[in-house]
C-alpha cells in the first residue's frame, strides 16, 4: 500500500531535492537486501551525489528569531552541539542550540516529522543520512533534543554520540511522517520496540498538550532490560497526569528479580491486553521499532520508505485490517 512520506497539505512543496534525500535512504537499504540492489544503488549514487552538491546555512540570522527548518527543499543547517547526557550505556540526549534563543524548529504539530542528519565520513564521496526524531516540544524555543541510541555497527549513530559540545551537525527537514488532526481517531494504539519510541513520545505528547483533544492512547513499549526502556521517567509522568486518557505498558525480555511488569517479547496475549480491539470503532495503531519487530507485529516494513511493505504479523492475525495500522 502506497504512504506518501508527507501530508497531502505539502504535496505542493515538494521538489526534486527530496526525491533525492529518498533515493539515499533507498541506497543505504538496498545494502542490507538482495532485491534490486544494482537499479536501486545506481539510482542511489546519482541522487545522493546531485543531493550534496549544496550549500549550508546556518538557520536564521543572529538576531533575527524565526524557524530554523524550512522544509526539505532548503539548505543544510549546521546547528552546535550544546549539551550531551548519558542516559544508559548506550543512548545519549543532545541538545543542539538555535542561533537566536527565541528560534523554534519549524516542525508542525499537524505531523509526526523527524529531522534529517548528514555527514560525510572520511575518504567517501557520498553522505550518510539519518532521520531522528526530536524528543523536544515542537515548540520549544532555543534549542531542539534528541535522545540517540548507538547501535553497533552504525557509523551515525557512533558519529553523533563521539560529538562533544560546540562540534556541529548538518541538519535537514522536516520529513513529514504521518499527519495528524485533532481527534481524527477515537483510540490510538502504539507498539514500540528500543529506539522507535520517539515518534511515539512525539505523538503521545501532541494528543495530551491539546485540551480539545480526547483521544484515548494505549502504549506497549518492549525492551531487553530495564535500563534500555528510553523516556520512562516521562512517560509515567504523563500517564500520571493524564490517567483517565493516556495508558503505559511495559515488557522487557532480559527481567531482573525486582521487575514487576509483563516479561517477554510482545506476544498476541499482551496486545490483546493492552491495545484497542480491532473492533472498537475508529482506532488507529502506529508501529515503529527494529527489522525483526515490524515482522513479528505488523509484517515487514518496506525497503522503500514510502510504501508501508506487506501487512501481517501479529496484529493481522487478531483481526486488524491494513487501514488500522501505520508503520512509522
């Protein structure tokens, strides 16, 4: 089934350069599969390489406050690492700072949007491009935050977290993901394993900061351990606040003894205990996690970012149909 990468309001602002930015995603998957890996890497190398022949900039102009990113089709912004935590051995929060201090990013609330990274490792001619999705509020003036996880094996990923405060980082955006509007869904569901929780927290976090919106979310977040579960401090605190709308459940597969929670990987059991049924009217489920736990709940997510891939897993198996369920 066909996903634009955008809302249809933005149809009319996209141009060839994001067509390009997709074709360089395309690439870096293609490595990984056996189907169409000669076209698509051509294709690939020749939009990646166009892609970079760009100018940077560094945002608005010192002294002059406005939106930082202005969609796809603009220039690179290099933006100044800040501030770098450790959350856990492996997962960092980063905070880039604006050039004004009354700067926002420019990322709409009527979106699930994430923010495109590029560098250029040494002796490569062609960028390595990765999209995060910021865990500050779109709103939020002066900086924009990030919580990373490093994988191994994944030189961005060990790129970013190598960054010390005042080094850059050349940034993109928004990518529009999945829109969003006030109430569109009675019941949202969302399954997250690891790192694909932030545009979980992105989408939890817009419904419950909207008065007028009285959507009912549900929240299966799985993990190997306890201290890989990412934004657990925020997340109780919003369930906390948010009782009667917002519900959070946990699993981790690697328990300690002090655990309480559901133990395992996400099985048909869980969800049936934690999400909206199938049934229950206007429900909508997002999915969002690692290779191995798109095909276990929800099918495979496709290789080209803007199809959704084959539908089935879990979620087909207990009676959901392909328009309840969005792969983020």
């Amino acid at each position: 089934m066909f996903k634009p990468p955008f809302p249809a309001s933005h149809v009319v602002q996209v141009n060839y350069v994001d067509i390009l930015v997709l074709l360089k995603l395309i690439l870096g998957q293609a490595r990984t599969s056996a189907w169409g890996l000669g076209g698509l890497a051509a294709l690939g190398v020749t939009g990646a390489f166009i892609l970079y022949q760009r100018r940077t900039s560094q945002g608005p102009a010192v002294g002059k406050p406005g939106k930082v990113f202005n969609g796809m089709g603009s220039s690179w912004v290099e933006l100044k690492l800040a501030e770098s935590e450790d959350i856990n051995h492996n997962v960092k929060r980063l905070r880039f700072k604006f050039p004004n201090d009354e700067d926002t990013s420019g990322l709409s609330v009527n979106c699930i949007a994430a923010i495109l990274t590029s560098r250029t490792p040494s002796g490569s001619v062609l960028p390595t491009l990765r999209p995060y999705t910021p865990t500050s509020d779109e709103t939020q003036k002066g900086f924009i935050e990030f919580t990373i996880k490093r994988y191994p094996g994944k030189s961005m990923s060990s790129y970013i977290h190598n960054l010390k405060p005042g080094d850059t980082l050349s940034m993109k955006g928004p990518l529009p993901g999945p829109e969003w509007k006030t109430n569109m869904h009675h019941q949202v569901g969302l399954i997250a394993g690891g790192a694909g929780i932030t545009p979980c927290y992105q989408l939890v976090r817009r419904i419950l900061n909207d008065p007028n919106d009285k959507t009912k979310i549900s929240l299966l977040y799985s993990n190997h351990t306890e201290e890989d579960i990412l934004l657990k401090q925020e997340f109780d605190q919003l369930a906390a606040e948010h009782g009667d709308q917002f519900n959070v459940h946990y699993t981790v597969s690697q328990p300690s003894a002090s655990w309480t929670g559901d133990k395992g990987r996400i099985t048909r059991e869980i969800l049936e205990r934690t999400m909206p049924k199938p049934s229950d009217g206007n429900v909508r489920l997002f999915v969002c996690g690692p290779d191995s736990f798109y095909t276990t709940v929800s099918g495979p997510k496709a290789m080209i970012p803007i199809f959704q891939g084959k539908f089935g897993g879990l979620l087909k198996e207990m009676g959901y149909t392909q328009n309840q369920v969005e792969k983020f």
